[in-house]
C-alpha cells in the first residue's frame, strides 16, 4: 500500500495528554523493579487510545502514574501541558473491581456526591447524575443501593460517575475484564455509543487484542518485564463494510508483535522512525 | 433419513429454529401458615420463650430454697425493682450513672476518633496509636483508680477519667483496624473526587470503616458499664448521690439482696435497651441498608 507522507508535526494538534520518557520503579524490600521503561506517547482530544499488553507490560501502572496515583521515577506526565501531580477529578478512573462505588450511597448518590465536592448545586448535580443513568439505562435504579445491583449494572453506575464529573480524559483500567462475556461485549458497545453521543476522551487498559480492536482508535502495544512501548498502531474506523476483514488483519499484526520473539522492529514501522 | 446423515457425516447434526414457546407465569408459592411455624421463625419469639423458662426456674429455684438473704426469688426482685421504680430511688441512681457514662462516652469517642485520625494522617501518629493501644488496652481500669483518686480526688472527675481510659483504646484500635481495611480501589476513587485530609476521612475512611467502628462502639459500651459499676462499687457514695453501682453496694450492706438483684436487674435491663433499640437502628440505618453486614 502507498504509504502517504507522514505529515508534518506542525499540523497535528496539541496534544491532551502527554507522556514523555516514563520511567516507573518500585522499591520493594530487597530490590528496585522497573515496571514500565522509557514510555512516552500523546493522547489526542478525542481519541479512544488503548493501553494493551500481557501482563506485566506495566500497563495499569502507567494509567495509575497518570490519574496521579504513583509519581513517575523520571520523565514527565503532562495533561494540557501542565504536568500531573496528584489525582483530581479531571482525570476519573473507572476502575476493574466492582467496589469502586461507595456502599453507603444510592447509585444516584453516588454521582451526586463527587459532582457537589467539585462545586455543582444540589439541583445542578441531581439533574446530571439523572441524564447519564438514563443514558446507561439505569434511570430505574437511582435509589438503590450498590450491592442490590449486578457487576454490569456497578460498572455502569461507575462509567456514568465517570463522565458525570466531565473529565478531560476518562482512565480506564480493565473496567469489563471482571463481567462475562456476554455482559462484556454489551458494555463495550454501549461503551462505543457513549462516545459518540458526548464525545471524550478516552485512555483504555486491556489484555484483549479483540478489546483493543473494537473499542479502539489508536493502539500503544506494550511489551513485558519491564512494560517497554513496542509501537503504536491505528484502528480502522468500526463499522464499516469491510471493518471485520481489517480488524482481522490488525489483530494478527498485534499478535504477531505481542509473540514473535524477534525483537526487531516490525515491518511496517521500517519506513518511519 | 437418520441413518443417511449418519453415514454422510457421524457428527453434523441438523440445524432447528424454532419460535419460543410463551412463558409459564410466576408462580407464587403457598406461604408456611401454621401457626406455629410463623411464631418460631421470629427470634425474638424463641429469646423471649428462653427467657421465660429461665425465669421461671430462677423462681422455682428461689422459692425451694425460701433464703431471700442468698438468693431472692425472682418474685421478689420483681417487687424490689418495683418500688425501686415507683419511689424514684433505683431511677435516680441509674440516671446518675447513665448520666456520667455518656459523658464519658463522649470523651473517648472524641479521643479515639482523633487518634486515629492522626494514626492514619501519618507514621509518627500510627507508631504513637499502636503503642498507647498496646500498653493501655490490657491495663484494667480499675487499677488506675487509685491514682485517679491521687489526681482528681473523690469525685466524678476521677470516675470519668478512668471510664475514658476504658473506652478509648478499644474504640481507637477497632477504627483503626477499620480504617486500614478500606479498599485499594475506594481510597483511589476517593482521591479522584479531589478529597483530601478531612474531607476524605469523612467522607470515605470513617463510612466505609463504618462496621469495625460500630464494633467498637459496642465493645466501648459494654465496657464504660462494667467499669463504671466496679468504680462505682468502691467509692460511688462521694460522689453526691451515688450511682446504680453505689445502690448495689449500699443494699449489700443492708443485706437488702433482693435490691441488689434489682440494681443488677437495671443493670442488665439498660445493657439491653441500648443493644436492642439504639444500636439496632444504627446498625439498620447504616451498614445493614449499605449492604455491608450479610
């Protein structure tokens, strides 16, 4: 395929999220642990950028460092060019385990709660928290409490959380790995239609190659021990006439890359770098 | 024709669709009616049933044995406690006791709930909460009366503080047990929200450690009683009119035993009306909706 030139650095926009050279190690008792070695790559305003690796690819510590949670031992983490410095409400996580949600408020307490710790009137939040459980379906379990609800249903209640509180940059982190997989596969279209009806971005941990492909638009592919970046690559867009045969293709691309031992660079990316 | 498709291919087996039949309807189930069978499904019903049979061997017991001094029957408590009531004197030392213990009560929860504040808040506060609650947690209060009495002189200051000193260190190592079992996940989304400091142990630490605290809160009670009564029992008489453990003292005396069966009687009787009314409905309104007791 003709490759188009790449195109000049200029004309890209300014990029939301910025990760430049990122180091992260752990001291544990007895050693230092690199998890994740001299990462950098930019998340675009509206892009769906996957994180995806087996694990310890150091992928979650990544999306951790940039929520705020851990400090990166070197490099820099800059969000809207400011750079990271604790977690705040405009980088939400979505977390995988189910207990995210506080037990001791109704799911629309839930939302509510972190929406008037940020400033909003008691109305304002209410009629928020009201409009994203609607749109995730759950306008009908507003007065329950978490632990009358499925795992789906939390993490749906989580995901609304989420984008009530309009964050720059939504941090998933593996949020349907815990939910079968019938249930999996409804919340990663719903997932798909959240963001094209507010549009956001979103920066999305997996294992799943399949993950990957569907919800995807841009993909880093992290190899293991410790987590290095091994490339990045595009998505075609979904829905398209021939978007099953492409997604195919991408997926023996990745898995290629993830387990074909040859540590040179792949094909593809001959041209560029 | 099986036996075509058999030979043609052994494992194909032929496809079907078929519409869905309708649904049966929801059955309800005939609910167990006997009457006898809805009585002995409520607990309080089979507690109450235990109560009286023991209450009724006490009597049968105390009577056989016709020595009031020893053992009273409980007819005779129950006449005791009666006119303890209905003279005001038995409610007037129980309010004098209940009075000082929630005071005291109240102190200790402050203390505690500081202590473990600061425990949390850093490592210095943590190593500080570990120690004191290793050192003071087996120390009886009782021991420490004597030096109350040095300190603080007959009274209920030095009632007060040894009731503190026995309140404290189990409530402050209970929520902070509390505390330190809150979820990974929780403190993140915590964080998330922009809480920080005190605003986070309100709004996360202190419900979510909700069940260990309301533990301890128990656990406080029932000791702030048992100290107070024995405090009470050595030198409640200073202290104006003296409390329920001072009437039991009193009466023991006096070899009024049936009054000192109705003293333990309020005793046992106010234990209950807290556990049954007021934690109950604690526990009902918090960690039993939030579905965290199973």
């Amino acid at each position: 395929m003709p490759a188009p030139a790449p195109a000049p650095v200029t004309l890209l926009p300014q990029p939301l999220l910025k990760l430049t050279d990122v180091t992260i190690q752990y001291a544990t008792d007895r050693q230092i642990v690199t998890a994740v070695q001299n990462v950098a790559f930019e998340v675009l305003r509206g892009d769906r950028f996957i994180l995806l690796g087996p694990s310890g690819s150091g992928k979650s510590t990544l999306l951790k460092a940039i929520a705020g949670f851990i400090p990166p031992t070197r490099g820099t983490i800059a969000l809207d060019g400011r750079a990271v410095a604790r977690p705040g409400p405009d980088r939400i996580m979505v977390f995988q385990e189910f207990d995210q949600l506080l037990p001791w408020r109704t799911v629309r307490g839930n939302i509510v709660f972190p929406l008037r710790e940020n400033g909003a009137s008691r109305a304002a939040a209410t009629e928020r928290a009201d409009d994203l459980l609607a749109r995730v379906g759950l306008a009908k379990f507003a007065d329950h409490y978490p632990h009358q609800l499925s795992g789906g249903m939390k993490q749906r209640v989580a995901i609304a959380r989420a984008l009530a509180l309009e964050p720059r940059i939504l941090l998933m982190d593996e949020p349907f790995a815990a939910l079968d997989a019938m249930t999996r596969r409804r919340m990663q279209e719903e997932l798909l239609r959240l963001w094209d009806d507010l549009g956001f971005t979103l920066l999305f941990v997996t294992h799943s190659i399949e993950e990957a492909t569907l919800l995807g638009s841009r993909i880093l592919i992290l190899s293991p021990h410790p987590g290095r970046a091994r490339g990045e690559l595009n998505v075609p867009p979904y829905g398209g006439d021939h978007s099953v045969e492409s997604r195919q293709s991408l997926e023996r691309r990745i898995h290629g890359l993830l387990f074909d031992s040859a540590d040179a660079p792949a094909p593809e990316h001959a041209a560029h770098a | 024709m099986p036996e075509q498709i058999l030979r043609q291919h052994p494992l194909e087996r032929p496809e079907y669709l078929r519409a869905l039949e309708p649904s049966l309807p929801d059955i309800r189930l005939p609910v167990q009616s006997s009457r006898w069978h809805r009585l002995t499904g409520i607990a309080p019903v089979r507690q109450i049933t235990l109560l009286l049979l023991l209450t009724a061997a006490w009597q049968i017991y105390g009577s056989m044995l016709d020595n009031p001094l020893i053992l009273p029957s409980f007819a005779q408590t129950a006449t005791a406690f009666w006119h303890g009531i209905v003279e005001g004197e038995l409610l007037l030392r129980a309010w004098t006791s209940i009075e000082l213990l929630l005071v005291g009560y109240a102190i200790a929860v402050v203390l505690s709930v500081a202590l473990t504040l600061l425990a949390v808040s850093s490592r210095l506060g943590a190593d500080l909460l570990t120690l004191l609650t290793s050192m003071f947690n087996p120390l009886p209060a009782i021991a420490l009366l004597p030096l109350a009495l040095l300190w603080f002189g007959l009274g209920e200051k030095s009632l007060l503080f040894v009731l503190v000193h026995s309140v404290t260190w189990p409530l402050a190592l209970n929520t902070y047990a509390g505390f330190r079992g809150v979820g990974e996940t929780l403190r993140m989304t915590g964080h998330s929200f922009g809480l920080r400091g005190l605003r986070f142990a309100f709004a996360i630490l202190i419900p979510a450690a909700f069940p260990s605290i309301l533990t301890g809160l128990k656990i406080g009670w029932a000791f702030a009683w048992r100290t107070l009564i024995a405090a009470e029992l050595v030198f409640g008489v200073s202290s104006g009119s003296g409390g329920l453990g001072w009437y039991i003292y009193e009466n023991r005396n006096q070899l009024e035993t049936a009054n000192v069966f109705a003293g333990l009687l309020m005793v046992i009787l106010i234990g209950l009306a807290v556990e049954s009314l007021i934690f109950r409905a604690v526990e009902r309104a918090t960690v039993r909706r939030w579905g965290m007791y199973k």
